[in-house]
C-alpha cells in the first residue's frame, strides 16, 4: 500500500506506450472502430489512475516529493502523447488534424513553462503539487480526447466537428488559465521560502 500509488502512475506511463502504439501502428486485423474503442478505454483507465493514486496516497499518508512530481508528469505524457499521435493518426477526421496538433502545442510550451518553474522551485527544495486549476485542465483534456475517439461512431461524416472544436478551444482555454493561475501560487511560494531565509 505504502508505493501502489506510485506504481499506479508508473502505469499511467505504460498505459502511454500501448496507446501510442496502437494510434500509429498499422492492425489491419482490427476494424478502425475496433481500435478506437480499445484505445478509448485503455486512455480511460490511465486516466483513472491519476483520480486513484492522489486519493490513495491522500487516504494513506504515503503523499512523497516523488509521487508529487512524477504525478503531473505522468498526465503531460498522456495528454500530450495522446493528442499528437490522434493528430497524425487515421482514426481521427483530417480536418481534426492541425486543431489537435495546434492543441498540442499550446499544451507543451504551457508545460514547459510550468515545469521550469517548478524546476526553478525544486533547486530552493520546495516542491510544488498539482493546483486545483491544472486538475479541472485535465479533466477537460479527457472528456474531450474521448469525444474524439467515438465521435466518429456518434455522429455522421456529415454532422460536421463542431464538438470537437468547441471541446479543443476550451482545452486552450484551461490550458492558458491553469498556466497563469500557477504563476501567483510560485511566486509566493518562492518568496515564503525567502522570507524563512532571511529570518535565519
């Protein structure tokens, strides 16, 4: 009990892996519905993962400085890896390709810039968990990556993306604010741990 919910989000890595690889793969075994499906619940119990191994670690008292930064991490790599393999992949429509990727992109400079601060934290050993802003990011990220996979099975050709793109541009928005919103928590954190040192 004291490490499952660090081997939980080192499932969440693996769980990337075979995602990845069955989006880019060619299994002309399977049906394209097929494929979607399996990678649509195999994103859902990764994404399960991240609810259960912050509640367990709660629920026990086993919260570490490991699980605080590898939990974050784990879901950059999910949602990011997810998004740009769904950008190239023929599972997805063509005209949901440059959103996704457009997506991505604003995902990994937001993460890059959250990631050097929390960087910049862990040199003054202060380490930062994941603020409430950056979970509701995630939780937008996953309901739409799994409208994405059944969209196709929802809706007709027809029916047009309109969904997906809404879903896309609230991720932007989520993504944007949460990456702001973290900014006041560092700065203060970071001038809390000035304000013990000068106190020394």
């Amino acid at each position: 009990m004291k490490h499952l919910a660090n081997v939980l989000t080192v499932v969440r890595v693996f769980l990337t892996a075979v995602l990845a690889v069955f989006l880019l793969g060619s299994f002309s075994v399977f049906s394209d519905e097929t494929t979607r499906v399996f990678c649509a619940v195999v994103f859902l119990v990764a994404s399960v993962t991240d609810f259960l191994d912050g509640a367990i670690a709660r629920s026990s008292g086993t919260v570490s400085d490991f699980g605080k930064f590898l939990d974050p991490v784990a879901d950059k790599i999910l949602i990011l890896a997810t998004l740009i393999c769904l950008s190239v992949s023929g599972l997805v429509a063509e005209q949901l390709h440059v959103p996704l990727a457009a997506t991505a992109v604003i995902l990994l400079f937001r993460e890059l810039a959250v990631t050097s601060l929390r960087l910049l934290a862990a040199s003054r050993s202060l380490v930062l968990a994941a603020r409430a802003a950056g979970k509701v990011k995630t939780f937008v990220q996953c309901v739409t990556v799994l409208w994405i996979f059944f969209e196709p099975m929802l809706l007709p050709a027809e029916a047009g993306h309109l969904v997906s793109y809404v879903l896309l541009g609230l991720c932007i928005l989520c993504t944007v604010y949460s990456g702001l919103a973290f900014v006041p928590a560092w700065k203060r954190a970071m001038q809390s741990v000035s304000n013990k040192g000068e106190e020394k």
